[in-house]
C-alpha cells in the first residue's frame, strides 16, 4: 500500500465521520454502525479483540474485556466480563459501553442477541483473510477516533505482509499438519487464518480441505495424508509432551524427517497484528525443514 493507498484511506476515515454528523462504519456482518461521537466506552468480548483495539491506538478506551486476554502488558489490568461460555450481562450494562466488540467465531450467537436486545451497539468481527486483520484496524480506529493511528498500523501490516509473501513465493509447496491439542486431536481447517499464513509460508495445511474453522480428527487421517512436517501450537511456544507420541509412527514422513517443529499459540491462532510475527516465524521454520530436505 503506497502513499496514495494510505491517503484514501484517511480520506475514506474523514468522509465515514460525517455522514450526517455521524461516524459510519460497516461491521464483518454487513451491520451499519452509526456513532453521534467517537466510542469512548469499549467493552472488547474476545483476547484478540482487544489487542485490535490497542493496535488501533485506542487502548484508553476500554473498561473491560473478557477473559484470557493477556496481551499487551496494560490489559491484564481491565476488568473480565466472561469468557466464550457465557459473560456477565448485567455488569456489562452497568458500565455503560458506547461500543461492544463480538467475535463471530467464539461468541455465542444468543449471547450477541442479547447484548444487541438490551440496547448496546455491538461491532461483530469475522477475521477470516490476513487482510481482515487491517481492515478492522482501520475500522475501530474510526469508530473510537483514532483513524490516523488505525489506518497507519494496517499500512504497515499489509507492508509486512506482502514481504513475506514475496519473499517465499515460488518456494517448493510443503505439506503441513497443524496442531493445537493432543487429546482429542484438534486441528484447523480451510476456512481459518492459520490455513493463509501456511499458504504465505508456500506450504500447505494438511486439513484444508475441511470447512470448519476447527475439528477433532483421528491419528489414522493423519497417517493417510502423511504430512511432510506437523507443527503443534502451544502457549509460550513451549513443546507439548503430545507433539512427540507422533514418534510411534516411525514411517511418518514427518517423523523420519524429524520434522516436528512448536510455535506459539498465540501469535497465530489470535486474529490480531501479532500474527504477522507469528507467520514470519512459521515461515523461517518451515523452510529451514525445506532445505534440511535438500541436503
């Protein structure tokens, strides 16, 4: 995105607070949010949400979020509204939010409903593209005033972005199997972010065929799609005892090659800017396998 990208952009921002002396923006539902005035009020439902909000430039705008949200260093702070099982409703009226920001793929749709039917106006987010991840950048920089700081993170995120992608384009395809738990074997299908960051890496996730952003799956669909390399994603990318029981099967092609490779959680599987480093990193292992092949 060059100058004249990130220019429109601010134009886009300027034009979006005054329709009608309001701030408009469309939410990943295709909902019109209308503002009379910048969200002062933030009330963020999902850890990556709320790392959005500070990315934006906006972290003084929120007072509360939910629960597992541990990143950046100042809302470890905020008060915990609830988790994906079920939130707080009437603390949530009781601080009184200007904005509430939903995830549609971790919150419950009845609990979306209900926050909308007491009178609250909720932004939804469907992060599903790398790209996603900017747009809504410069969307809740407009929403809570802060479009100048919204929209220059996104630039340098699809800057970043676009370096990789470059960087490993015409890279010999390697096949994946992502991790993200042991026991019941938990995996990630086509329709989520970690399946474009493998696809940026020029690698290919093993399950992306499967429409679900998530599904349990068995060691034999594992051992019949025989991955080149599997990737577990843990916290803190420490190693999980469960990565090293794929060794039972020596004739794995990812275990002959020793090819079992940790990286962290939540640089990936979050929706949020962090994911870009994740990526990065993703990418640097991956083709460190791809070479160790050549040798």
């Amino acid at each position: 995105m060059g100058i004249w990208g990130f220019l429109a952009g601010l134009l886009f921002a300027g034009a979006a607070q005054a329709i009608a002396g309001q701030i408009v923006v469309t939410d990943d539902s295709g909902q019109a949010l209308r503002l009379a005035a910048p969200a002062r009020r933030v009330i963020s439902l999902a850890p990556d949400l709320a790392e959005l909000v500070f990315a934006a430039g906006a972290g003084e705008r929120l007072i509360a979020v939910a629960e597992h949200s541990d990143y950046p260093e100042a809302v470890r702070t905020l008060p915990r509204i609830g988790n994906a099982h079920g939130f707080d409703f009437e603390r949530i009226v009781a601080l009184q939010p200007d904005l509430v920001l939903g995830w549609a793929g971790g919150n419950a749709p009845q609990h979306l409903a209900r926050l909308k039917a007491l009178g609250l106006r909720v932004y939804l987010s469907d992060i599903r593209r790398p790209e996603d991840i900017a747009s809504t950048l410069e969307r809740l920089g407009t929403l809570t005033g802060h479009a100048a700081t919204g929209f220059s993170a996104a630039q340098r995120l699809r800057e970043r972005l676009r370096e990789i992608e470059q960087r490993f384009a015409g890279k010999r395809p390697l096949a994946v199997f992502y991790q993200v738990w042991g026991q019941p074997l938990y995996t990630l299908g086509g329709p989520h972010l970690v399946s474009a960051a493998l696809k940026l890496c020029a690698a290919e996730n093993a399950f992306g065929d499967l429409a679900a952003l998530a599904a349990v799956i068995e060691p034999e669909s594992v051992l019949q799609r025989d991955p080149e390399v599997i990737v577990a994603a843990a916290e803190g990318a420490r190693r999980p005892a469960w990565l090293d029981r794929w060794k039972r099967w020596p004739g794995l092609r990812a275990v002959r090659r020793e090819a079992l490779l940790v990286v962290d959680a939540d640089l990936l599987n979050r929706h949020s800017p962090r994911f870009v480093e994740g990526t990065a990193r993703l990418c640097a292992a991956l083709d460190a396998e791809r070479a160790k092949a050549l040798e």
